[in-house]
C-alpha cells in the first residue's frame, strides 16, 4: 500500500490547474486563429478561478468565474467577431517588423524579471493559510463600511463610463 | 344601372381612341381590343377615370402568329368588370409593362415573360419567375418541344 | 457612427416555417430586414402546361393539388369554370354539396393557416389545436370523396357521388362546435401579452397598397375592404345565403390572424343554411363523354378561394382539351407584398408575416 | 430512511479506512463515487424527463403521446437515445473542426458541475461552499461561451444567429437572475445553500420573497432557453439555432445538457424558494425530488402553452421590466428587514 500525505494531494491538484492555467495563457499568445486564443483566455480565467477556490477564496474564485471567465471573454469574443475580416482562420499572425519583436521583446523580459524578482524576494507562509470563514461577510463590511466612498465613486466611474461608451456608439446627432 | 355605365365607358373610350379599339362582347366579359400602342392610355384612363382598380389577372394565349396579352380588370367598389386584349406579333413579342399602373403586374408580367416570353417594356425586373434563371425556352409556347415521356 | 455589413439570409426553400417550398431571401442589416427576395418555383410542375394536354375531365384532379389544403375549392372553381364554357347546368342537389364541401374547405383552409400560425410563433399547441379539429373535416372528406387530402369529389356537372347516410350528422356536429373552436384558438392565443407583440402593427398592409399590388381574400378584408367574390359576384348558389364579411382596418398580422377565425363562424353559418335547405334529387348533370366547347370561346371564371381570388382562364379551340388554361393563383399575388409589409421590420417578423399572408406553395408555384 | 445516503456514504468510507486506504484517499474516492452516482442519476432522470415532457405536452395538446415501446410508451426515450448514439456524426466541412467537437462537451461539463453545491437532502451535497449560490450563478453563466462555440464553429449563419442571440439573453437574463436572489440572501444571511434551507424552517421564502421568485422564474426560463424564451433553438425561424449543424450523439449533448441544467434550476428553486429538503413525514431527499419535479412542471406547463416572444422584446423585458423590479425588491428586502429589526421582531 502506498501512501500519499494531504499535502501531495494539494500540490497535484495546483499543479494540474496551473499547468492548464498556463498552457491556456500560451494558447492566448501562440494561437494564429483568434478565436481560439479568446477561448483559451476562457481556460486560463478558469484557471486563475480554480486556483482562488484552492486558496479557499471561493467568493473571489466565483466573481472570476461570473465576471471574467463568463463575461468578459464573451464580450471578447463578440468584439473579435464583430470587428473580424472576412479571413478569420488566420488572424493573429507574427508581424515581420523587427522593431515590433524587438519592443514586444523587450516588455516580455522586464516583466518576467519583475516576477521573478518579486517571487524571489517575497516572504512566503510556510502553510496554508487557513480561509476565514466568513469571507463574503467581511468582504461586505470592508466594502460597504470603510470604503464606501471609494466603492460608490468606482460605482458612478462605471456609469459615467457606460453612457459614454453608448454615445460613441449611436453616435452624436450632425445638424 | 351598372350596364349602363359600362356602354357609356365604352362608348366614350371609342370616341377617343377611334380605329385603335374594337369592342366586342361574349357573354361574361365586354372586351375591348386594344392596339398595343395605346395600352398605357386606355389603362391609365380605365384605372383614373373609370374606377378600375384591381387588376385581377394577367395572362396570355399563343395564337401562332400572334400572342394575345389579357387583361381582366375588375372595380372594387362599382363591381364592374372589363377584359381588355391586345395582340402582338411573334417575332416582336413585346408590349408596355403596367407595373406603374398596377403594381400587382409585377410578377404576372414576369410570369408571362417566363413562361410565354413577351417581354415587357419598362418593367424593372423582367427576370424568370417560377422557372429556374438558366432555363432556356419558354414552356407554354405551342412550339416549345416537350421533353421526356 | 457604428455601420453594419448587409448580410443576405436565405429562409427556405427547406425550411420549417415557410409553408412547403418558399424560398425567401432577406436582405438583413443586423435583425432588421431591408428587404425581401422572393424566389417562387420550387415546387413547380408547370400545370397550365400539362392541362393543355388533358381533356377538360382529366384535368380535374390536378386542380385538386393547386391548394392541397383547401382541396374543394380549386376543384370547384375550375369545373364552375367548364361549366360556364359548356353551359352545363348543375342540379340544386349538387350545388348545395358544393357549397358545404366548398366551406369545410375553407374551414379546414384557415385551421391550417391559425393553428400553422401558432407553431410559426412558437405556440405548438397552437397547431395541436387546428389540427385535432381539422382532422373531423377530412373525415369528412373521406366519407364523400374516399380521399382525405386531395379530393376530386366536385366534379364537372355536379358532384362524383350522392353523399352517405352519416354525412349530414357528423357535418352538423362539426357546425356546431365551431364556436366552441374559435373560443379555443381565442384562448389560447388571441388574448396573450406574447402573442399581441409579436402580431401587432406587424407586417402593416394599407388599404391602398393591398387593392394596387391585388390582394385578396382575407388579407384584403383584414386591411379594411369588405370585398368577397361570394357577394361581389355570386358564383354557385352563393346568393341565397345570408352571411357577413368580416372586416378589420388595421391590415396588421393581428387582424389578419382574426378575420381568419372570424371567418370559421361565418362558414359556419352558410354550411347550416346548406344543411337545412338540403334537397333531394340528382347529383350529377347529364353530361357527353367527351366535352367540347364551341372553338373561340373563352372564360374567366374567379371564386372566392380560401386564400383569395382564385380565377380560372380557359380558352377553347373546339377541341376536348383546353387550349389555354390559366390559373389566377391567389397566394402568388398575395405573396407579392411580403417584401413590402417585411421592411423595417424585425427576422421573427419575417416568419410571422408569411404565416399570415397564409400562402400555398402548390397553387403559387403551380 | 432519512439518513439512508449518508449512511452509506459514511460506511463506504469507514470500509475502505478498515481496506487501508489513508483517510484522504478514502475521501477522493467518496468524491469520484458520488460523482458517478450523479451522473447516472442526471443520465436516468433525463430519460425520465424526455418521456415526461412528451406525455405532459401531449397532456396540453390533447394527444397520446409515446404509447408503442412498453407501457405507456416508457421505452421510447430509450429507443430514441439508441437512434441517436447509432446516426451517423456529421461535420460540416467549412465548420472550425475543434471548437465544433468541444462545444457539446463544454456544454455537459458545465451543466453536470452545477449539481456540486445542490443540497439533495439533509447533509447530503458535493461540496459545502460557503458560496454555494455564488458558485452555481457563475457556473450558469459558462454555458453562454459553450453556445457561442457551437454557434461559431458550425460556421452556418443559422448557428450565428442562434448563438449571437442566445448570449446576448443569456447575459440580460444573469443580472436579474442573480439581483433576485439577492433578497434570500439578505433574509438567510448566507450564501451556503444548506444555510438558505435551514432558514426556511419556519417559512418558505416564496412567501417572503414573492417578487424575487417570479422574477427568479422568468429569468431562469429566460437562462434555460425554454419556451417562452427559446431563442437560440427558435426553430421555426432559425431551423435550429446553435444546434443546426449538430447530428447524433453531438446533438444529444446538447440535448441531455438543455435537461441537465433544465434539473439543476429546478433544483435551486425548490432549494431557495420553497424550503428544500425540508418537508414532513417523507425523508428529505425525496422531498427535494417531489418540488424539483413540482418545479419542472411549471416550466413545462409554461413552454407548452406561450408563442415564443420577439428578440427586441425579449431584451427591453430583461433591461426594462425584470432589472428595475428586481433592483426594487432588494430596496424593499432591506426596508423590510430595517423595520423588523426596528420592531425588534428579529
């Protein structure tokens, strides 16, 4: 009989989700076709998703999935497919411009860096941390409590932001 | 009362239009047989002056030399009713299209273009109508040679 | 600011809503229709054709199949047609069948276009509905002519054979429960909060638009003229009866889908009157075994169809077969307008407005 | 009989600890075992289902229904599943081959994982999330993205269509869905659906929360894409939706997912509305059976009798009627909880 502690059990599991994390946040970069990298973006939110729920955040775990992986990739992919040329099989293709690789380049090293950096010079909890029990409850008060100022001023920002984003697409009236 | 109105009309119509129009009568319809030159006219004064609003049925009979276009045209709300003719020649099959009159001639003219093949002068849109575009010949000629068995 | 492209939309031929063969092509930018192709033919076997090839007889069933759904009354139409070109007159007996078999017609006719209504709309109870009261009339149908679908039972001088004994019984029950019907398709859909959006000021038909592109039958009296044939120009016995049009002034999908009901009760009443009045005697004229018309004779014979003006034109040379048959097909014309009531309006309208305009595919494409 | 389930469960669990197995293992099997148990229960209850939508349809539409393959007729879904299994899979040749094939499996995936947080009865569920209700909002809305996929990938303009419209309702439909039940969470107090059963001891929250539970009807239709609303199937104008292209067992994906979801919303009404397991006499997990089946009903009831209502109705509904009325029924749930308070009644 083998045996195997929590602990492995734990890491196999992160292990596989971030192995998928990953692997569909390369599909979003490599993909030629864009739809298949907007749908990719789906499995790497996912991802992020299943990865809140292992940290026993499940209230952000589920926003993620509501928002990001139900919302906003569809509103990726209406707006790839609304704005899409007639070629849609081949739409993401490396650019051939060495300024462009050299810049993209570039962006992709710092940020790495800055990870590692970040990764390496962090203190980390040697165990998991236990989830509080309440979280939504907690999330409540701190949202509506000490920062329902900031709260509503980001609730009016989105409003102000709907509406002009409801101009520009009707369109002001020309005398 | 309504025959009345019906010889006055045609009475008027030949004072105007002279030699271009013979009338006969079978016993349903007046006919009046038109030359195809002043079609438009006589129409137009049967729609405006005399009530005429509903043209019922388009269709044409192939006489050999000639085709004969017919018109039975129908007034909704005097219940009157009139059939008007007018022959065309075969090898020049074509005559004025009504569709500004009666929009309704719109696709009877096609179909007789489809299946009768006269054309129809200032008609938008004379393409086949019941038979498929790449079809060649018109069906209800009585020269058209029938295939298969 | 924001722009579309225009995308063509082809509905039908093979399609589930578009009444057997229609071929619509919409002209769509985003859901709104700009226009409407409309290509007929599918469905065509060049009728006017074969007919030339048929003696005046032989030609009775294939009118059958011009409105399948409404199968008396193109048969009727055309052997009144002969029968005026002949002068064939026909015994009372027969004329009052006629006028029964010519109404359940209608009737069945217009349960098709209510309940095919419904299922177009999505209310497949809808059709449940009209099909479960229809099939009493083709029980009917096959108690007179032994033929459910496509009867030639009218036939050129009278009717193929007297009636059976449980004829008048089971007509009568059918009579009598028709307003118990129109309660029901009333019921049902008539009076729902869906159902009045997706039917109100949908599809618009003007007066003035319906007389200058031809329309008739009940989509002319849903846009506000009162014209049937059957009193504007009784053919048959049609002007013994006493009967109402039934006229709306909206010319919407809502009005025409109610004249079609209203117009069950008024078959309803001239069936009764048919019924009662019933008398006895022959069923068929003595007519010769071959039918010649004098050569040069012709005839344009319209009936009241369930879709509309359904007239015949014959044109004879004397001999056994017609030299020219043509036949005025009501829901070819009607069908004209839908690029006309389509525009402006939604993709669903589309559907809602052929269902409607309730046109046959087998008497437009003929 | 009460604890019949999770008798078993705990006898399976101290049976494999006595074979060996280290707790945690034991635990992870339990898992997998209550998995396929939920399975096959979605796979028998959807045959159930099938046959029980063809008899209460033809009910409505006073026909016989199913009545050839055994008594009433009861082995006809199976007939039909066989049919399905055995046709021939087509793919269309312009269709985008990988999102095609995963769509259906997407859609499954995402319909079967809502059962995770459904209380079938006393202590027994997948998991107890503390967010339970949160949980199974979110994973409702992943449905939308397998439709689009089937939509584009078929590459017809039918399936567009179908898809493009279904995800536009899908997301109207989400904010009223979830604002209504915001006013049970107000009164529970929790997210925890075991929590949201427990307080609806006294009283079930459809008395409480009238407006929320109709307006939790109309917006689940709306999200299950039945009838009234069934949009992206429409089939008398769109031949089909999404699903036009999709033949056999692909299309019976489809088919078993629209029920598998058709369940589960039933599920969490009769949970957040109508008490749960809670009831007399019977054992709890039939009782949440019995409102469950009470619940699909209704939804059939309402499919078989309403005409399909028009796309820019459908939109101005959701934004126009169902959000302003279920953003006033949380006003009024936290106006009626300040005053119970304040009346020191709670």
């Amino acid at each position: 009989m083998f045996e195997f502690s929590a602990f492995s059990l734990y890491d196999a599991a992160f292990l596989a989700i971030g192995g998928v994390t990953i692997l569909g946040a390369l599909g979003v970069v490599l993909f030629r076709n864009i739809i298949y990298s907007a749908l990719s973006l789906v499995f790497t939110m996912l991802g992020v998703a299943a990865i809140y729920f292992q940290l026993n955040a499940g209230f952000l775990g589920a926003i993620q999935i509501l928002v990001y992986a139900g919302a906003i990739s569809v509103l990726i992919i209406f707006a790839v497919m609304l704005l899409m040329n007639k070629e849609a099989r081949r739409t993401n293709l490396p650019t051939t411009r060495t300024k462009a690789w050299f810049a993209g380049g570039t962006i992709t090293v710092m940020m790495l860096a800055s990870i590692i950096a970040a990764v390496g010079f962090s203190e980390w909890p040697k165990t998991a941390l236990q989830g509080v029990d309440n979280s939504v409850g907690m999330l409540a008060e701190l949202m509506l409590g000490d920062y329902v100022i900031a709260f509503e001023a980001a609730a009016i920002l989105l409003l102000v932001a709907v509406i002009g984003a409801i101009i520009l697409a009707k369109g002001v009236e020309n005398k | 009362m309504q025959e009345i109105n019906l010889e006055q009309m045609v009475q008027k119509l030949e004072e105007q239009l002279g030699d271009k129009l013979i009338t006969t009568r079978d016993q349903f319809f007046t006919v009046l047989n038109i030359d195809k030159m002043a079609l438009p006219t006589l129409m137009l004064k049967l729609r405006d002056d005399y009530g005429f609003n509903h043209l019922a049925n388009l269709s044409s009979v192939d006489y050999g030399e000639e085709f004969e276009v017919v018109y039975h045209l129908y007034s909704i709300p005097a219940n009157d009713k009139v059939c008007v003719k007018t022959r065309i020649p075969r090898i020049s099959a074509e005559v004025d299209s009504l569709i500004d009159i009666w929009p309704t001639a719109d696709w009877q003219e096609r179909e007789v273009y489809d299946l009768m093949g006269i054309k129809f002068k200032g008609h938008p849109n004379l393409i086949r109508v019941l038979l498929p575009d790449d079809f060649v010949g018109h069906p209800l000629r009585k020269d058209f040679v029938m295939g298969g068995r | 600011m924001m722009q579309s492209d225009i995308y063509n939309v082809n509905v039908g031929p093979i399609h589930p809503s578009t009444h057997g063969g229609l071929h619509a092509e919409a002209v769509m930018d985003g859901e709104i229709i700009q226009d409407v192709i409309v290509h007929l033919g599918y469905v065509h076997r060049s009728v006017e054709k074969i007919a030339e090839s048929k003696t005046y007889q032989q030609f009775v069933p294939y009118t059958a199949r011009l409105d399948y759904l409404a199968t008396n009354l193109p048969v009727l139409g055309y052997c009144q047609a002969v029968e005026k070109l002949l002068g064939i007159e026909v015994p009372e007996r027969a004329e009052y069948i006629r006028i029964i078999m010519a109404e359940l017609s209608r009737i069945a006719s217009h349960q098709i276009a209510i309940s095919a209504t419904g299922i177009d709309l999505g209310a497949t109870t809808g059709l449940m509905y009209g099909m479960r009261d229809r099939e009493r009339i083709m029980n009917i149908f096959e108690m007179t002519g032994g033929q459910r679908l496509l009867s030639s039972y009218i036939r050129i001088g009278g009717v193929g054979a007297d009636i059976p004994d449980e004829f008048i019984p089971a007509v009568q029950s059918f009579v009598n429960d028709i307003p118990k019907m129109m309660d029901e398709y009333n019921g049902l859909m008539t009076g729902n909060e869906i159902w009045e959006a997706r039917m109100k000021g949908v599809g618009i038909l003007s007066k003035e638009d319906a007389v200058k592109y031809g329309v008739t039958g009940p989509n002319l009296r849903a846009s506000g003229i009162a014209y049937d044939i059957r009193k504007a120009e009784p053919y048959g016995i049609y002007d013994r009866f006493d009967f109402d049009i039934p006229a709306r002034s909206g010319g919407d999908s809502l009005d025409r889908w109610n004249i079609r009901i209203e117009e069950l009760g008024e078959s309803g009443r001239i069936i009764q009157q048919a019924l009662d009045n019933l008398p006895e005697g022959e069923v068929k004229a003595k007519i010769p075994k071959v039918l010649k018309a004098e050569a040069g004779t012709e005839v344009y014979h319209r009936i009241e169809s369930a879709k509309g003006e359904l007239g015949y034109y014959i044109v004879s040379d004397g001999g056994n077969k017609p030299y020219r048959l043509h036949v005025r097909a009501p829901s070819f014309i009607n069908l004209m307008v839908l690029p006309l009531v389509c525009r402006g309006g939604v993709f669903q309208d589309l559907i809602t407005n052929i269902a409607t305009l309730d046109p046959i595919l087998g008497e437009s494409d003929r | 009989m009460e604890h019949l389930f999770t008798n078993l469960a705990t006898a399976l669990t101290g049976w494999m600890i006595t074979l060996g197995l280290s707790p945690v293992w034991a635990d992870v099997i339990l898992l997998l075992v209550k998995w396929i148990i939920i399975i096959t229960i979605i796979t028998l209850n959807i045959i159930i289902l099938i046959w029980l939508e063809r008899k209460v349809s033809a009910f409505f539409q006073e026909r016989l229904g199913p009545n050839r393959l055994g008594p009433f007729g009861i082995f006809q879904t199976i007939a039909d599943a066989i049919k399905l299994l055995t046709k021939e899979d087509i793919v269309p040749s312009a269709a985008d081959k990988l999102i095609f094939k995963t769509a259906p499996m997407f859609f499954i995936v995402v319909a079967v994982m809502l059962y995770t947080v459904i209380p079938m009865g006393q202590g027994m569920e997948v998991i107890n999330l503390n967010i339970g209700l949160l949980f199974f909002i979110s994973m409702g809305s992943l449905s939308t993205i397998a439709l689009l996929m089937a939509g584009w990938g078929s590459d017809n303009k039918w399936s567009l269509m179908g898809a493009v419209r279904s995800v536009a309702q899908m997301i109207s439909y989400e904010i009223p869905l979830a604002f209504s039940l915001l006013g049970v969470v107000m009164i529970s107090g929790s997210l925890n659906l075991q929590d949201i059963v427990a307080a609806q001891d006294n009283i079930w929250f459809v008395i409480l929360q009238p407006i929320a539970f109709l307006t939790y009807f109309i917006a689940a239709t709306a999200e299950l894409n039945r009838g009234p609303f069934d949009m992206p199937e429409a089939e008398q104008e769109l031949t089909g939706g999404a699903y036009t292209e999709y033949t056999g067992m692909r299309w019976a994906l489809f088919f078993l997912a629209e029920y598998t979801n058709l369940v589960a919303v039933s599920a969490l009404m009769a949970t957040v509305f109508l008490g749960g397991w809670q009831g007399p006499w019977l054992p709890s997990w039939l009782w949440i059976i019995i409102k469950t089946y009470g619940v699909i009903l209704v939804f059939f009831w309402v499919k078989w009798t309403f005409p399909r209502i028009r796309m820019d109705h459908l939109m101005s509904f959701s934004w126009k009627v169902l959000v302003p009325v279920s953003l006033g029924n949380i006003l009024l749930t936290g106006a009626g909880i300040y005053f119970c308070q304040w009346m020191g009644w709670c």
